[in-house]
C-alpha cells in the first residue's frame, strides 16, 4: 500500500501505468490521479489491501503429510466479501486473553495477542472450504489422533467442539447437530449447530469470530468444524464437514 500511494504521490497529476492481472487477464490501463483537497495529496480512487491477519482455530493436522487446515470458510475481503488471493501466509501462535460475549444482532470474538516467535507454518491455499497448510514440524498438535466420519455418517444429535477459550489451552464443549444439509452447494454451511454447554454459553454466549475451524467430534470421530454464527442467536451455527476439507487438501498432497 504505501509503495503504491508513494508512486501515485510522485506523479503529481500526471498519468501512471498500471498492470493489473484480472482473473488471469493480465492488463495495462493509464490511470490519471486527482488531487484530493481534504488530505492535501493525489489518489488514484484505488482500494489496495496488501495483508490481513486474524485469530482462528486448527481443525486438524496430519503429521505424515504436515498438511494442517482451518476455519472451513475463506478469508474474505472485509468490505467486498470477495475470496482474498493468497501469495504467501503464516500461521503463528496467538494467545487468548479475553472474550466479547456474543448477543444477538452482534457477534462476539476472541481477543488476544499474537506470538511471532511461534511459527507453525505456512499457507498454501485459501479457498471456500477453509485455509490449507503446510509444516515441517511433526509435533505441532498434540492432541490424540482421532478416526475421520464420512459425509454419510454424520447424523442428528450430541456432539462435542474443541477450541480455546483463554490462554492456549484447548477444551472440550457440549453441542448438538440441529440439522444436516449434505448439498455440495451448501459450502461452510452442511450442519447447523446449537451450543448446549453451560460453560461456554457463560463465557462466550456461543459461537463467537475466532471459533471458527473449531473441530466438531462425534462418536469418537471428526465430523468436521465449526464455520459461522447465526447473527441473531450467537448459540446457533453452521459447520462444514471434514470431507469437505480433505477433498481440498488431497489436491495439495497431490
């Protein structure tokens, strides 16, 4: 961003060259800045956004592979909502250290810091269905493997999500699976969820931003993560299932 605007700024009015690539059309425009009086310096009428970062959850980490993914939705252009083009990310440790408590009509979220020293790895993918990467540490999670559910096995009734709630520590919540959609149009949305735990409706008030990935269990097997909140009922959700994501990560693997 500020490389662009400098640019911009040292035209002084005069027209500039722009190579943009739009979806794979590669083009050259001239674009020709206009003063703006209020901030005293030359625009182009552009909105650039050049990183993003935010807190989210591993769903899962497959230490033969390092393949590791998470949130099972895209990271999307805050004010456009369009899928942002990945060139290169990281995933870094983050710590909890407080939660806004979601109401209805407003979402909460988990609040904390980020810790740069620790580095998971990299992203290779964000699509739709979640962000997709890679590490050369075979001890990221330490969590027992546990068996993956088909699409077909997941069913109607209780389950339990994994996440954190404060500090790093992760732990274990009572939930139901209300509805199943397995439309393969339905992305990031084929379970509908309700937070039933007492513990975590205290605290959060349900699902809150930075839950989502958050992995969903049920009958000893994982049946796929937490993606979305319902705006005017924090206590219900939706979830995608973990074939979903895997069918993204074997085109990685391959």
């Amino acid at each position: 961003n500020a490389a662009l605007q400098q640019a911009i700024g040292e035209a002084q009015g005069e027209p500039v060259q722009i190579r943009i690539n739009r979806g794979g059309d590669i083009r050259t425009l001239s674009l020709t800045p206009l003063y703006s009086q209020a901030d005293a310096c030359y625009k182009a009428g552009l909105w650039v956004r050049d990183s993003t970062a935010g807190i989210g959850t591993i769903t899962y980490f497959n230490p033969q592979t390092g393949h590791f993914a998470g949130l099972g939705h895209g990271i999307s252009d805050v004010d456009t909502g369009v899928l942002m083009p990945l060139a290169a990310g990281d995933v870094i440790g983050a710590n909890i250290s407080s939660v806004i408590k979601g109401q209805k009509g407003a979402p909460g979220q988990l609040e904390g810091s980020f810790n740069e020293f620790v580095q998971y790895g990299s992203l290779l993918q964000n699509t739709s269905q979640g962000v997709f990467g890679k590490t050369e540490d075979r001890n990221l999670l330490s969590q027992q493997a546990i068996p993956i559910a088909s699409n077909e096995q997941v069913e109607v009734g209780e389950v339990t999500i994994r996440c954190t709630t404060n500090g790093t520590q992760v732990s274990e919540y009572k939930a139901m699976i209300e509805s199943i959609n397995k439309s393969s149009s339905s992305q990031g949305k084929n379970m509908v969820i309700k937070i039933t735990d007492e513990a975590l409706l205290e605290k959060t008030g349900g699902i809150v931003q930075g839950m989502s990935g958050s992995p969903i269990i049920q009958n000893g097997k994982l049946v796929g993560a937490v993606t979305h909140v319902l705006i005017n009922d924090p206590t219900m959700g939706y979830g995608i299932f973990i074939e979903n994501m895997l069918a993204i990560d074997s085109q990685n693997a391959a």
